[in-house]
C-alpha cells in the first residue's frame, strides 16, 4: 500500500556520494530510478517537494527540479499542476501477481474452540476508555515504567480480582503481561531459575503449549491424569515435579471443577515438596449456573501464582493478561518481565483500568453471561433433538462443552465427515499428552458463533455425532 501524506512532504531516503567523479545529478536520478524499480517507492506515492529534497540532500532545488523533469520525460514520475510529484503507473515493473489466497472454506458452523464472541466486543467503551486514559495520562506516565505494569491498573485489578475472584491481591504483588502466554513463560523462567526441573500439567489439557513453554526454560513436562474431580493429586505426589499448572474454577478442556478436597490436597502437597502452583484462571468470569468458586490463590497466595487474561472476557488481540505473584517470587517475575519487552504498553493498559473502575467491564460480562448461557442452552437442546446419542459434560461455564460420541465413528472420521457438510468440529486428541482418538469427545466452541448456527450446524452433523 503506497503512503498517502495529508500535508507534510514525506521523508525519502537517498544519499548522494560527494566524493563521486559521477555528477550530483546523474546520482540523484539513478538513486531514484532504482528506489522506483526495486520497489521503494511505488506507483501512486508521492515524493518530497523538490525543495524539501534539495534542503535534507544540500543540493539546490534547481538541480532536483531537473532531475524530477528528467525522470517525468522517462515516464518514472508524473506531476500535475498544483499537485506533488508522484510515481506513475507502470514506473515500476509489475510486481508477478500473487497467488490469490485459497479461499477459506465459508463454514455453516464453525464451533471452534477458544475464541470469544469478538463481534461482540464492545468497541464503543474501549474507545472511551482509551480517549479517557490518553486524555488524563501525565506526561511522566509515558516514560520507561515500572515493568510489573501500570500501578493505576494494578490498583484496579487488584481491587477486582479480590472482589470478583476472591483473590489475596495487592497491587505490589501484581505483574501485567500480555496474556497467559507471557505469564506461563515468565512464571516458568523465575521457576528454572529457582532450581526447579520438572513441571507438570494436567491431562487432558494443553500439552503442546505447555511443553513448548517448559523445553524453553530447559524444563521437562510432565502430564498428570485429570477425573471428574479435576487433577489427581496422588499421581502429582508421585512424579517429581516442583510445579504444576492447573486450570481449578473450570479444567481446561474437561470443564470439571477442582473438588474442595483435591483443592486442599493440592496446596498441601505444594506446601510438603516446596512446590509453586501455576493458576490458569482462564475463563472465571463465565459461570451461569452459580457464583463460580473463588481463585486457588486466595487460599495460599505464597503457593501459588494465579494468571489471568482478558483474551476470553474481551478479546484475544489486546494481549493483556495479569500475573497474581507469591511475594518471594515477585521480584524476580517484575526482572525477567523487565528483561523481556520493558513492560506492557501503558495506554492499552490504562484503558482498561478505565473500563473497570467505570463499571463497562462488570457491564459487557453479564451481557456475554447472558449470551453464552444462551448459546450453550441451544447445543444441548439441538444435540437432545438430533444427536440425542451424545452425552455433554462440564460446567455450565465458559464457551465450550465436551461431547462424548456413543458410535463406532473415530474422532477424524467424524470432523472429515462433517468439515464436508461444512460444519468445524474440534476433537480431544490435541489436548491428550498421548495424541490419542479414544474415547472420542470432540470439544464444541460456542463463544463466536451465534445460536441459529448452532442449532443448524448441529442438525446438519446430528447423525454422525450419534443420532438415531
Ligand atoms: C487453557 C488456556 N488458558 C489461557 C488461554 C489464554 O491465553 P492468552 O491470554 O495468551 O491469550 C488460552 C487460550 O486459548 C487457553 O487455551
């Protein structure tokens, strides 16, 4: 896409060799000759007014006057009248013409997991909110800061995550990094430098993530068997691990919630091996049956390091997430922060400190509560209706449902079968350690798909999923 200056002459980037034999203005021509055929400079883009360009190269604007005439004679550039110079069409030659990209499939139904309702972001309060922190933000506050983030946000999210999660939160203690996925990295740097060697993580759940993260840090990850009432902490004992990540208020990808008994089990077990529970407090805000329980931190903020994020509450791409840090691991979680981008962007940052304290936050989640209960409420009905041979289990919580398929169908035959219909469906082998098909439970994802997709996607597909 070619630059277009409202005003301004635009900078250009040419320099001519005084010391040269070669006159100034056989230079500056083949300088702009070649910036035009490699590509610098593309059709449509406008040059530096002949005297801009005369004063930033030293030459006088006479000479560059004829070096532009010359190359307009040559057909490289065209100037109107009253207007700037300009490449001209077909200056350049023409780029050989991409391969158009394969058009992605348009799918009935996608139900991808995952991914929040992004159509329902409500941009109009984060432009307020943004307009809101750029306008009222100091100067001072757009200087290198500290790295744990801004401490207007971490006073806000400290004060939210107390009130909405139960959370032991001090400001001090907080750390904001851009998502989970930074967090997870950080929390597992600090912990390779503290001496531990092993970490484990719950199966099913997100093995490829997790392992990546750990074989990064030089960390080995071991996968620890989930059941209906979230990690077996016995099998944890048993391996020789000295953290664990867990996702308590809602198993990622189960969406078992952690038993009370297994909650104490697991802060025991923690405190005997001097271990550090990683926290991954994903989709907490999404419960709509019941309050959602309170965060594992609460109960032994020394023990454990909760994460959070908004990629599932507002979106993905703001990349903001939040670390709640033990207090003998928070310096060395603010250092490698620190080390590793300086912190987080201030203003993204002080924007949603403005959307929480201002109540549009608490207002968008129970908007979306209301609308993911929905969705969630139309699978079940349309899989009773059409595959009434699929048993659903997991929370009333979050933006995805697990589906255990009652017929001899293999997981792929079944996402091939149904990709055909145009219809995405999602199995559980990515979130097995082993990779493995069996039993066959396909994880539906319902944040960003509306309920009459649902209930089609669902009547198209009913029959390979187990109906009768
Ligand atoms: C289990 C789990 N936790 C957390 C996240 C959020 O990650 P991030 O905050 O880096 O977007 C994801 C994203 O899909 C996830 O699958």
């Amino acid at each position: 896409m070619s630059l277009k200056w409202s005003g301004l002459s635009p900078d250009l980037l040419l320099t001519v060799d005084r010391s040269s034999a070669r006159p100034l203005r056989a230079q500056l021509e083949q300088r702009l000759r070649d910036a035009i055929r490699t590509g610098r400079l593309r059709v449509g883009e406008r040059l530096p007014s002949s005297r801009e360009l005369a004063r930033t190269l030293g030459l006088s604007r006479g000479l560059v006057q004829e070096c532009y005439a010359q190359l307009q004679a040559e057909g490289y550039l065209v100037t109107r009248i009253g207007s700037a110079t300009r490449v001209a069409a077909g200056a350049a030659a023409p780029p050989a013409p991409a391969a158009p990209p394969a058009a992605a499939p348009r799918l009935l139904a996608d139900f991808r997991w995952g991914v929040p309702d992004l159509g329902a972001f409500p941009i109009g309060d984060w432009l307020w909110a943004t307009r809101e922190a750029a306008r009222a933000v100091p100067a001072a506050a757009l200087d290198y800061g500290d790295p744990r983030g801004s401490p207007a946000l971490r006073e806000v999210m400290a004060g939210y995550l107390r009130r909405v999660r139960a959370a032991a939160a001090e400001p001090d203690r907080i750390v904001i990094c851009s998502g989970y996925a930074q967090g997870l990295r950080l929390a597992l740097r600090t912990l390779a430098h503290a001496g531990v060697r092993t970490v484990a993580y719950e199966d099913p759940g997100s093995p490829a993530t997790i392992s990546a993260a750990a074989a990064s840090e030089g960390m080995s990850a071991i996968p620890v068997p989930v059941d209906e009432h979230g990690i077996d902490v016995g099998a944890l004992a048993a391996t020789d691990a000295r953290a664990v990540v867990v996702t308590p208020a809602h198993q990622w990808p189960t969406g078992v919630v952690l038993a009370p008994e297994r909650r104490l089990a697991l802060i025991d077990w923690a405190g005997r091996r001097d271990a550090i529970v990683i926290e991954d407090d994903y989709d907490a805000e999404f419960r709509y049956d019941r309050e959602p329980v309170g965060a594992l931190q609460g109960l032994a903020a020394d023990r454990v390091i909760s994460l959070g994020t908004v990629s599932k509450s507002l979106a993905p791409a703001l990349r903001i997430g939040w670390m709640l840090c033990p207090p003998a691991l928070c310096e060395q979680i603010a250092a490698h922060k620190r080390l590793d981008d300086r912190g987080s962007p201030t203003l993204e940052q002080l924007a949603l400190a403005r959307l929480i304290e201002s109540g549009r936050f608490d207002r968008h989640l129970r908007r979306m509560r209301a609308t993911y209960a929905g969705r969630r409420a139309a699978l079940l009905g349309a899989l009773a209706e059409h595959a009434p041979g699929v048993t659903v289990t997991g929370l009333a919580a979050g933006f995805h449902a697990v589906a255990h398929l009652g017929g001899a169908a293999g997981e792929q035959d079944v996402i091939a079968a149904a990709r055909a219909r145009s219809v995405g469906l999602y199995g559980m082998s990515a979130c097995r350690s082993s990779g493995a098909a069996t039993p066959v439970r396909l994880i539906l994802g319902f944040g960003n798909i509306g309920e009459r997709s649902i209930a089609e996607g669902v009547a198209a597909v009913g029959d390979l999923l187990g109906g009768r």
